[in-house]
C-alpha cells in the first residue's frame, strides 16, 4: 500500500519560513493559538460567504444581511480567542469597516459560481508514495475566475507575493485539474485592510505548476528520510514567541518566552 502525503498550501507556506515548524506541524500537530488576528480574518471571511451562498441561492444580499452574518460570526468566535493582539472593541471597529468595505467596493463585481470550495487531488504518485494538494477556494467566480479574501492588519507588499505567493499556485493548480484547462490563470488576492480594498492578480501557469511539483518532491524527501530535526530558521518574523506555536519546545527552550 503507497504513503499518502496530503498537503495545503498553508503547509507548503509553513515551510517557505522554517523547515522544522513543517516537520512538526505534519507530523505531530498541535492546537494553535486562537488570536485577535485570525478572529478578524475569520468573521469577515464568515460573512462574505454569507453573502455569496445567498447570491448562489438567487437572493441579492443587503448590506444589514452581510453585518448580522458577521455578528453570529462574532458570537461563535470571540469567546475562542487565546491572545487578543488589539482591545476587542478594536477589532469588532475593524471587521465592520472591513465588510462596510467589501459590500460596497467589491459585492458589485461579482458572480460567484461557487464559494467555499474543497479539492483535493492527486500532485503526483511513484511506486511508493501519493502526493496530494487540498484546500478550499473562497470564491470562484464568472467573470473573475478565483478570488480569495484577506483581511490582514497592513496592505500587502505587491512584489513579493508576486514572487512568492503559494497560495495562487496551489489554487489554479488545483481549478486546472478540475476543467481540463492548462493555461495560465488569474487568481485575484483581494485584501481589506480597515475597509479599504487592494486588488492584486497574480498569474500563475503550466510554469509555475511544474515548479510547485518539484517543490513538493522535495517535502516529501525530507519527510521519507525520516529525519528527528529539519533545519530551523531564524532569520525573519516567524522565529519569535508571538508567531511559531512550536517556539517553547524549540528555541525558546533556550531563549526563555520573552527574550527581546
């Protein structure tokens, strides 16, 4: 019987950072944190989905639809939060403004054709292993194509998502498995930062796949040589207490919970 390795493209960005914060993450997961931050994301994210499956459904959504979707999002997560980043007053500010926001700047465009939706398929297979990509798509839209909401604390730095960006990769990837299409393809990055909406599109292709493919065999390398330790990385924001849930079994056994 092969192996199966299943991946999302928050695993493959877990490993864009720290190759050991991956190793842990896929092999010996743990409950992460529930922050202010993530909070904010996940009731605009909650209400925006509202709003699209009402579309789905034939119904054209008021802008008092998207906040109450918001606020029963609120209901739900609010008492999970572990670390609150900013006062709660000021995120509830926050994810109003941001679906304020996106209804009037963003609603207007769209069409959606799905929202919310799962894949999972296969990347590649050998005589040993199977390899494969899943996640969920935010919105798929008519005239669009894929677009995926943020609601992130600053504006997005263009070039390097550009660059870099997994996300995009994994996730017109996976739309070409399903419809046989393997031209290149858009995939709008739509971030709401307080309200005010950056577009980006990102461009990914037959190019861009195969380098996703030689990536992912890489990964999967690693984690078949059965390794105790991958190489830990330093050297950015994600090595520090406040972003790696891994940080006090890690370099914080040695740097103590608050070094700087």
């Amino acid at each position: 019987m092969k192996k199966v390795y299943s991946f999302r493209q928050s695993d493959l960005s877990s490993g864009e950072h720290c190759l050991e914060k991956l190793r842990r993450k896929y092999q010996t997961p743990t409950p992460q944190v529930c922050t202010s931050d993530q909070v904010r994301g996940n009731v605009s994210h909650a209400a925006f989905e509202a709003a699209g499956k009402m579309m789905l459904g034939g119904h054209e959504p008021t802008l008092d639809d998207v906040y109450g979707a918001a606020q029963w999002s609120q209901k739900f997560w609010f008492p999970q939060v572990d670390e609150w980043r900013q006062p709660q007053e000021r995120c509830e500010a926050s994810i109003q403004a941001n679906v304020e926001g996106w209804f009037w700047d963003v609603l207007p465009r769209l069409n959606p054709t799905g929202v919310e939706v799962f894949f999972d398929h296969v990347l590649y297979e050998t005589d040993t292993v199977e390899v494969r990509l899943k996640g969920t798509r935010d919105w798929d839209d008519a005239e669009l194509g894929l677009i995926d909401w943020k609601c992130p604390g600053r504006k997005p730095t263009e070039w390097e998502l550009k660059r870099w960006d997994i996300q995009s990769t994994v996730y017109t990837w996976a739309l070409a498995q399903e419809t046989g299409e393997w031209g290149a393809q858009d995939f709008h990055r739509v971030a709401i930062v307080e309200g005010e909406t950056h577009w980006l599109t990102l461009r990914r292709g037959p190019q861009d796949w195969a380098a996703l493919e030689d990536k992912v065999r890489g990964l999967v390398e690693l984690l078949e040589a059965d390794l105790s330790v991958w190489p830990v990385s330093w050297s950015g924001w994600w090595c520090s207490p406040k972003w790696c849930e891994f940080w006090d079994d890690c370099r914080g056994k040695h740097l103590g919970a608050n070094p700087w």
